[in-house]
C-alpha cells in the first residue's frame, strides 16, 4: 500500500493518513490520527497537464470543473460535487453514447472523449490535477525583489562577500524584474535606484517606529500604483525600478557602499537597526506596489540592537535571551512579546499585499530570528542560517533561490499565491498549517470571502472551537511565496447530516470529496490556477477497512506539525506539552488497533499498517522540534520553519534521519538509527535534513592516518573513501537550504551529532554495555554489540516496553 500512496502523491501532490475517510463522528474519534493531509500544489510531476483555457467554475461555491462532476448530457448541465448546483457546461457537443437518463459519470466522460463526440478536458480522469494558463491581471507587474543590505560587520572580510554575492544576484536578474535597495546599520538609508545622474540616498531614525504614510510624505511617493511608463521616471520607479535601467548604477553604488561608519564601544555590540529597515521597505512596496508579488531580501549579521524589534541591549553584559529567559525572566519575556509583535504586524501588511520576506543570515551568534520568525512564516518566505557570509551554506542556499531554468529562463517559484480548500458537504474544514496567514477576514479578495462566509456551516471557527486548529475558520489562505517543495497541512471534520442531491435523484459523490485551487503568479508573467481534486471512498461502520488504509508516514509528518504548530503558537508551551501530545496519539493509536490482552504487555500485536509509527514517535520526540534542550530559541526557529515547509518525505528525514553503512567488499546499505550499527570497519552517512555527516569508525580512522588511500596499491579504499562522498553530493542537489558538511570520526568532537540522534542501545545504563566500556575503552565496541553511548535517555526498545505497558493497562 505504500508504493500505492508515493503513487497518488506523485500524481496530485496530497498524502492522506486515512486514505479512506471514517462514516461517522464516532469513528472519527476512534481513528485518533486527524482526518488531514498534506498538500504540495507545485510538486514537480512528470507530465504535467497545462491548459491556456480559464477554468469553468460553479456559479454558485465557484468550484472548478472535475472529473467527479455529474454530467447530463440532455440538458447540457454539469452537476457541483461541493454544493450540489446546476451548471451549463461550456461548448458541450450533443453526445451520442449516454446512460438512459443522460448522466455520464466521470469514468464513462473518458471514453466519450476518445470517440466522436469530446466531453470539456477538466471531467477527464486525467485532469485530477490540472493548472490553467490564464492572463494575468492588469495590475500584475514582474516581480520585484527588494534588497535590505546590512552594513554592521565586524569583519570587512564578511561584508566584502556579502557585497560580491549580492551584487551577483542583482546580474542573474531577469531584465524585467524590479529592483529595490536600502542598507541599514544605526540608521536606514533608501537609495534612489532610478536614478542614474546621482547617488540620492533618504535616512530614516532608526530607533523610531515609522508608519507607511510617514514614510510615503518623506519619500514624496503618491500612494497611487505607479510602476514605469514608457521609461518615465514616477515616484514609484525612483524606488524601485527596473532591472535592464538600474543595473549600471547599482553596480556603480555596490562598489563604493562602505560599512556603517558609527563607532562602537570594545565591550558594545553594533548599532543595528534590524526592524526598522524591514518596516521601511515594506512600507515602500506597500505604497508603490500593494497586492503584487515581491520579495524583500532581509540580510542581517547580528541582533537588533536599536529600535523597534530590539532584540538584545548595546552592551555585551547584557546577554542574548535564552528559552529559559523568554520564560522565567519578565524583562525578557516583556521585550520578547514587544518585539515579536511589531514582527507580526509587519508580517500581516506583507501578507495582505502579497510581499514574501526572506531573512539570509550570516552570523555566528543568534540574530532574533525567533522574534522575526512572523517575517517570513506567514508571507512564505525562506530562511537561510550560516555562521558568515563567506560560508558555502549562505552563497549556494541564496544562487540557488535565484536559479533560472535553463530552458525557460525562469524563476523556481510563485509570488502572490492563494489557496481555497473546497469540501463535499460530509465534510468540514477544521484548519490549515503552513506558512501562510488567513484570508477570512481580509478584503483582498472578494470572491474568496464572499465564497467562505457561504461555506460557513462546513468551516470551524478559530475562536470559541477546542476543534479548531492552525489558521481556521476560513476555507480560503494566503501563502505569499510559493515553491516546488511547498507542502502544507489540512485538517477536517467528518459534518453530519445528508449529502446533496442532485435533480436526478442521486448523492453527489459515493465518497468525501476536496478540491484545491491554488492561484498565484508565475514567473513568466502568466497566472497560474492550480486545481486538484480528489475524493476518498468512505467506510463502511465498524469495518476494518480503515487501518488497512492507513498512511503511517503521512501520519508521523502530520502529528509533528501539530505539535510544532502548537510551539510555534505560544512561549508557554514546553518540551513536555509536546512529548505528552504525540504520546497520546502514539497509545491511543494502539489501543483502537492493535491486538492484546488487558494486563499483558507481551500480548501486544500492531497491524503491519502502523508498525513504524511508534519508532517515528520515539525519534520524533527527541528531536529538535520538540525538544529545546541545548538549542538556542533562534536555532529552535529555524528547525520548525524549516519542517513546516516541506514535503513529506524530507519531513520524515527530519524525524528520523537516514543512515547509510559502508564496508569493504559489501554494496552500501541502510541501517537501522542504533548504536550497534557504529562498527569500526565502518563508514557511516547519516542524513539529517540539516547535517551530512560522515562517520569514520576506529578501524578505517586509523587506515586514513595511516595514508593508505594515496598508495597506488590500496586505490580500492581511495574509492571506498570517496563512497560516501558521492552518494553525499547527490542528496546536496535538491537540498535547500543547503545542509551543513561534517566529516568526522571515531572520538572525534563532532560526532556528537551522530550519537545523539542514535538509540542508545548500548550505553551505559546497560550492565553488558559497561563491561564493553571497561574492557575495551570508551567508544569503542566489537562487530556485534556496537559502541556504548554515555547517555540517560532511553533506548527504543526500552520505549517500546514502557509504550506496551500503557496500550495494555485497563482504562
């Protein structure tokens, strides 16, 4: 069944836990595991169906046209799955082959097709998943990307590289892309970039907090949508122009941009005015350019240090807060909840106009990317951590954001994207997570709007509703950016009541159907409708039907978001909160579905179904997502933003990396997340998402010291050496952002990241495992026992027993 839903994933993007939807509330509940999915609306497929017609939509819930419609082919009417509406179909010849009264269900609209009469493509099977090609909208203008350049460094080396990798980017351009620059250090400076007679900078306070029209009246901009006419220079385009007109004079500014020229103290941080150079430019594009798609590219190499969104004070007495602080100390905590509120209402103007931040860092120490977390989560921006501006990490990550296809020249992703959820009328729509933000109650779109306050019975509100989850109470959201690897979650509720009867008599589908439409701005200029619909069958009561169609690698991913959802939502909630919340889908899962006798641990059976879910439970609960022991609140944030964003199968890396074991004379093979799998004639790759990292066990350490690699007679352990390697490269293709590289070994200081995401079956806590240690030393462990790990948490086989001990106790 799995090879089944990678099938369906690759075919429409969407994997469901519960690949058949339980028939009433009752057995809604039993199933524990949400009635949910993720969804990636821009997955890359291998024939992708584009049409350059405009779609043909409901005229009442303003569906679009599917193969589960109902077709009559006598009255020439479509009949809508999601509310049950007649419709005329669009050029509908007469039909010759028809059902005595005329319906064509969608699997006969096949055949139909192939002969002499053709049914509208969209009731085709084929167009399940399907995108329109439509003109774009006259205020539609190419995408913009603005630049807020940093100037505090402490090191000229790391602004010299930064200076290079952006001017970089700025030539990789398209020609009709706009472009925006201003710096920021102590204060902020915009830059007239539209004009080339004379460098023409405007400085902005950075310790104040400015308004858009404050800005607007300092700037001289009409607050009108302006762009370039006819080469004219507007208000708008001395702010931000053109690409193919600009380039010259930003290469000419790019040279001669210095650092920021205030001095520091030796025992004082950098004069950094972080949130007020974003607030700028957000209120620049919001003024010249409101409800198009851009991109503000924030680059920051430290705290804020002044102004709004202040993260830390001017001395270096003064420390970075930790998670401990946030919580326990009310000065922090008051600064931490200020601060993240300005973030937040920036984030919500960038949302409503359709801007995406994105925040680059180059630093060693945390630069308030907790606080700024708002910036880029709900606009559907990026975020990319790196120690310096120098690093691989930070230049590969951002030339690969900027990357053009070779045979289109365009950009990898969408600006300006929303997405409305459709459901059958046996279905409700609980919420969303994601990085996205609500539309229910924004005036950008009317239609969307007016289409969820119709959709009101079948949607939870996000207030005063325990079953509310994620952004709810609206089937309609904004996501800003929008990629390939883009994947968000969906949650629902089994509705009661009867489906919707169509004029004939009949039920408008036999099973729960959903549709997703996904409109957003595509980099060539075009717009973009991407819609896809799916219907899943429904069990029959008291089957055993459901288990056997469970998705338990959807179901890990899932459960984890929730979790990380619930994190990101509020400061209050601990470690704990989590490991108890996906503890109780772990037990309860078990309890309705596997097989056991009360009181006896040794009885417990699981079906084959969800037989791994209890080891990605384990590995999920150790986690950085869960766990903020020895992580700062900033690397907190990145890990959880970073896993809210993508798809299932690097979703499930995250939980529960690869690790790949390489021997002599032996085909590289997986290997289970053990410490017996640490043997000294091993090479180990361990895949994190985050962290590649090669481990070297004593044996072949030892050999590599030796310099046996580079002896024409041992070129077979040169290539052995150079295994992981490659295999290491090939993963690094399609990663973003870019992982960090270790390469260590036996003892060495950076293995540390492989023994702490190993189950500690041998450790010390274990009797055989410390006469291992005491006979052999520390670290060290023969072909079948593995190495011992100096750690107190607990193996996954010593999980297990605890687990089983609490499926099998009475209630």
């Amino acid at each position: 069944m799995q090879a089944q839903f990678e099938d369906f994933e690759d075919q429409t993007g969407l994997r469901f836990p519960w690949n058949m939807f339980p028939a009433n509330e009752a057995e809604q509940k039993r199933c524990v595991i949400p009635l949910s999915c993720l969804y990636q609306p821009l997955r890359p497929r291998t024939s992708p169906v584009l049409v350059q017609i405009p779609p043909t939509g409901c005229r009442k819930c303003r569906a679009i046209l599917n193969p589960y419609c109902r077709i009559n082919s006598a009255t020439g009417l479509w009949g809508c799955p999601f509310c049950g509406t007649q419709n005329q179909l669009p050029a509908l010849p007469p039909l010759e082959k028809m059902d005595p009264d005329g319906t064509i269900e969608p699997q006969v609209a096949q055949t139909q097709a192939q002969g002499e009469t053709q049914l509208p493509f969209p009731v085709d099977p084929a167009a399940l998943d399907i995108e329109y090609v439509v003109a774009p909208p006259e205020t539609q203008k190419p995408p913009i990307f603005f630049y807020v350049l940093d100037t505090c460094f402490e090191e000229k080396a790391d602004f010299e590289s930064l200076k290079q990798t952006v001017q970089e980017s700025i030539h990789s351009l398209p020609p009709d892309a706009l472009v925006g620059f201003l710096t920021f250090g102590r204060h902020v400076q915009v830059y007239e970039v539209g004009v080339e007679e004379r460098q023409t900078l405007y400085s902005f306070n950075g310790s104040k907090t400015y308004t858009a029209e404050q800005v607007s009246k300092r700037l001289g901009l009409t607050g009108a949508l302006a762009g370039i006419n006819n080469g004219a220079l507007t208000s708008a385009s001395r702010f931000v122009q053109q690409h193919a007109v600009c380039e010259f004079g930003l290469d000419r500014f790019m040279e001669t941009l210095e650092q920021d020229m205030f001095a520091v103290g030796k025992q004082e941080r950098q004069h950094r005015a972080t949130g007020c150079a974003v607030s700028v430019a957000e209120s620049i594009l919001q003024t010249t350019y409101p409800r198009t798609g851009a991109r503000i590219l924030v680059f920051t190499a430290g705290p804020c240090t002044e102004g709004p969104g202040q993260v830390v004070g001017i001395p270096y007495s003064e420390p970075i807060r930790s998670h401990h602080d946030i919580i326990n100390v009310a000065s922090v905590a008051k600064r931490y909840r200020e601060s993240s509120e300005f973030y937040t209402g920036v984030a919500k103007s960038a949302s409503a106009n359709g801007h995406t931040i994105d925040v680059l860092i180059g630093c060693y120490d945390q630069v308030g990317l907790s606080e700024m977390e708002s910036l880029a989560h709900q606009t559907g921006g990026i975020v990319v951590q790196s120690d310096s501006f120098t690093s691989a990490i930070f230049k590969r990550s951002f030339k690969r954001l900027l990357l053009q296809d070779e045979a289109t020249g365009a950009l990898g992703f969408g600006l300006n994207a929303t997405l409305q959820v459709k459901v059958s009328h046996n279905l409700r729509i609980r919420g969303a997570i994601g990085h996205m933000t609500s539309l229910h109650h924004s005036d950008n779109d009317t239609e969307l709007v007016s289409a969820s306050k119709r959709s009101t019975l079948r949607l939870f509100r996000s207030t005063g509703d325990s079953s509310a989850i994620g952004e709810s109470g609206t089937d309609a959201w904004k996501l800003g950016a929008v990629w390939t690897h883009s994947t968000y979650v969906f949650f629902f509720d089994v509705a009661s009541g009867p489906g919707i009867q169509l004029a004939n008599g009949r039920e408008s589908v036999p099973g729960a159907a959903i549709q997703f439409i996904t409109t957003y701005q595509h980099p060539d200029g075009s717009r973009r409708i991407h819609v896809t619909t799916v219907e899943r069958p429904i069990s029959a009561t008291g089957s055993g039907e459901l288990v056997q169609n469970f998705d338990q690698e959807a179901a890990a991913v899932i459960v984890a978001r929730e979790a990380v959802w619930r994190g990101v939502q509020s400061t209050e909630w601990e470690p704990n909160d989590g490991v108890r919340l996906i503890d109780n889908f772990l037990i309860d899962l078990c309890s309705h579905f596997a097989s056991y006798r009360a009181n006896d641990p040794g009885s417990l059976s699981l079906p084959a179904e969800i037989n791994l879910f209890p080891q990605f439970v384990y590995h999920l609960r150790r986690s950085g997502f869960v766990q903020v022991f020895n992580s700062s609140p900033d690397e907190t944030s990145y890990y959880r933003h970073c896993f809210l964003a993508e798809d299932c199968t690097n979703s499930l890396i995250m939980i529960q990396p690869t690790l790949t074991a390489y021997q002599l004379d032996k085909e590289p093979e997986p290997v289970v997340l053990d410490s017996t799998s640490l043997k000294p004639e091993r090479i180990l790759l361990l895949d994190t998402f985050f962290h590649l990292l090669i481990y070297h066990g004593s044996v072949v350490a030892e050999w590599r010291r030796l310099g046996y690699q580079e002896q024409p007679d041992y070129k077979y352990f040169k290539d052995f050496l150079e295994q992981p390697r490659l295999d290491a490269a090939d993963i690094l293709v399609d990663r973003f952002p870019l992982p960090r590289f270790i390469d260590t070994e036996e003892g060495g200081s950076q293995a540390r990241f492989l023994m702490s995401r190993l189950s500690p079956t041998t450790s010390y806590r274990n009797v055989d495992s410390m006469m291992n240690l005491a006979t052999r030393g520390a670290g060290a462990g023969d072909g079948e026992s593995g190495a011992v790990i100096l750690t107190d948490d607990v193996s996954l086989l010593t999980f297990m027993e605890y687990v089983k001990k609490a499926v099998v106790r009475p209630e």
